[in-house]
C-alpha cells in the first residue's frame, strides 16, 4: 500500500488517487511488485534534424527507461507494461524513425521485460501528418497506427482472452446456427483440424492484435465541460477503448492498475468503471487538476469550476460517504482549516454536491 502525500494527491476517488509529480519520484514511493498493470503513454519523442536523426532519439530512450526500470520494480511477476508509441518521421525528411522500436529492443534486452505480444491500435480517423509528404508532395500514406507493446515481468503474465472477445462474423453466426449443416469436419492443407469445435459458441471470437479504435471523443464529459468552461484540454488524450482493452484483458476486479503518463487521466477513468483501483501520475498540476472533470462532469457547471480551481491547489476527496455534509476535502488547506478565499463557493459546492462525498480519508491505493 502506498500513501502519497496532501501535496502531490490531486484528487481521490472511491478507488484511485491522481498525484501530480515526476512519476520516477513517485514509482519510487511505491512498495516491490504491487501493481498488476500499467498502461501509458509517454510524451512523444522530439525529434531534431541531425546527421542521422538518431541522437535525440538515443536521449528519449535513455530517458524512457529510466521509467521502464522503475516500473519493472514495482510491478508483480504476473504484471504486465503496456505502452503506446505513435510513429514518427526523422525530422525534415520523408524517413521514419525506429524510435518505438529501439524502445522495445532496450526494454526487452536491457530491462529484462518480455514482449508478450505485440498490439497494433488502428486510429481510423487520424488526420494525415506530416502534410509535407503525405499532402503537398503526396510520396507517402496516412500513417494511422501506433505500436503497443505488451510487456511483461514474466513470461506467463495475468491475461484472459474471454474477457475481450469480440462479436462473431456474420459468417460464424450462421455457422453456429447450424454447425452441422456448415461444416464438414476434415482436415485442411494447413493442418489446422476442422472439427465441430468450430460449432461451439464461445460468447465471441478471439481479437487480433490490431485494435480499430477511433480517436473522437468530442461529446465526452470530459471535453463538453472542459469546452463549457473555456478550459482547454489536455491535447493528447488515448481513446478510452485503448486502455479499456487492457485493463480487461490483463486485470481482475480489484487489482491495482496505473498510468504513470496520466494526461487527462482516461486510464484512471476506465479503470474506476471497471472496479480496479487506479493511480495516476502526471508532471503537470493543471493536466492533473483539469483530470478531475472525468469524475464530475455530470455536476453543475460551477461547482466543477470551483473543483478544478481548488484541486490546482489541494487535494480533493471525491470518496463516497454517507455523510457528505461533513465537507469537500479539497476545501481544507493540507492542515485542515479551509481557505476563506474560496470559502463561500467552496461552501455553495458542498451544498450542490450532497452526493459527492467527502470526508477524509487515508490517500492509500
Ligand atoms: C501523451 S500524454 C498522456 C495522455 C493520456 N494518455 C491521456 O489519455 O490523457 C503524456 C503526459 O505525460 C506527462 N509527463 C511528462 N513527463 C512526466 C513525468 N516525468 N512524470 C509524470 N508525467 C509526465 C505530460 O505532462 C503529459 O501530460
């Protein structure tokens, strides 16, 4: 169990805290092989025209495994590192760079992960980049895929497939229909022995590692209320889909999962709707208080300004309690006594919020 302190929790939910900090500071707070799973991505490698277009990119994999090493640490032997990396061009040329790539050589031969399998995410409406190749000279194609790459501590990390199946083809509904009729139980060229196994309905057919998900999230809470406010969001979000995934694929109800690049925090989001526990870390205090319009988006406008405002300063506890007149955490200053500035809005907050919850509680995940 690890506690953080009043000053780096942003907010906490019934099941999970977002901290603001240096995730390497905050990983290595956290207790040997406690998490099941991270899933993240990391800010995008910045690519300077060189000789080679090599050297920054050798600097970004230093500076990732730094955090690889950490996170090895802390996750249990059936953990597993999930990591999305968008490709990219060398910096003024029509070349990519094998930075993804090289990431994955030095966390699988330097880090001692294993690549349990490598996941292809399919971004259908991705909009084409860089315009000099793709648009103006017209050399190359969109690019719209992302490498992920499931890491593992182990070889034989947590995982069920039966949680992520997907709906069946058109073609294996009539089949489950009428196995018989359907199929011919023979052996194929291929060797891959046709019986009336096929017939049986699994409740869904096994995914493949590319995952088609859209990136267009525009009526989520999160944006609609970022928008109302005049805030403007965070500018590299992950479809919740991505983590989703995952997080069902890799966790059981209750495991603990975290992203240690949280952003807006839509991994500490799916993972509270799916009944994990979740931590999210993130450098930046306004990404990590603006996060807290993921939790609160269904409340009066006002009321989620005055959160948002105070959780750049305070900690905010959105913990169910069956009192919730006792008071908005994040309405303390971290030795209890409530700021007078904000005091009558916090107050009008409080009011509005009778089911928003709060009373103090151990900042433990
Ligand atoms: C690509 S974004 C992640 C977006 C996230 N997946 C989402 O859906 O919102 C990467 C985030 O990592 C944060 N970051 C950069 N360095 C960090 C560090 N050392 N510790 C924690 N967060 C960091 C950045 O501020 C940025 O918000």
């Amino acid at each position: 169990m690890t506690e953080f302190s009043d000053k780096q929790v942003v907010y906490s939910t019934a099941l999970g805290s977002q901290v603001c900090g240096d995730s390497l500071e905050l990983l290595a707070q956290m207790a040997d092989e406690s998490v099941d799973l991270i899933v993240t991505s990391p800010p995008f490698a910045l690519l300077r025209a060189k000789k080679y277009g090599n050297e920054d990119q050798a600097d970004y994999i230093a500076w990732l495994a730094k955090f690889g090493e950490a996170a090895h640490r802390v996750l249990k032997p059936t953990g597993s590192l999930v990591i999305d990396l968008g490709g990219a061009y060398v910096k003024g040329r029509p070349t990519r760079s094998l930075y993804q790539y090289r990431v994955l050589l030095k966390f699988v031969d330097d880090l001692g992960y294993h690549l349990a399998e490598e996941f292809f995410w399919y971004n259908p409406s991705k909009l084409p980049s860089p315009i000099e190749w793709v648009n103006k000279q017209r050399i190359r194609v969109k690019d719209a895929v992302n490498t992920v790459w499931w890491l593992s501590k182990t070889e034989r990390p947590k995982a069920d497939v039966n949680q992520v199946l997907v709906p069946y083809s058109a073609r294996m509904n009539k089949l489950l229909e009428n196995p018989a009729a359907f199929y011919d139980a023979k052996a194929r060229p291929s060797e891959h022995d046709i019986s009336m196994k096929f017939g049986r309905d699994n409740g869904g057919a096994i995914p493949t590692n590319l995952l088609t998900i859209p990136n267009t999230d525009s009526n989520s809470g999160y944006l609609r209320t970022a928008r109302a406010l005049d805030i403007r969001s965070h500018p590299a979000r992950f479809p919740e889909g991505l983590p989703e995934f995952f997080i069902k694929f890799l966790t059981e109800p209750g495991d603990l999962v975290v992203d240690i690049f949280a952003g807006s925090n839509t991994t500490g989001m799916v993972a509270e709707r799916l009944g994990r526990r979740w931590l999210g870390f993130e450098l930046d205090r306004e990404y990590a208080a603006l996060s807290i319009l993921r939790f609160v988006s269904d409340r009066p406008l006002d009321v989620v300004r005055t959160l948002y405002d105070l959780a750049q300063e305070k900690w905010i506890d959105l913990t169910p309690s069956p009192a919730p007149s006792a008071a908005v955490a994040g309405a303390r200053t971290t030795s209890g006594r409530r700021s007078r500035t904000k005091k009558a809005v916090v107050e009008a907050a409080v009011e509005v919020m009778a089911g928003l919850p709060v009373k103090k509680r151990a900042r433990r995940t």
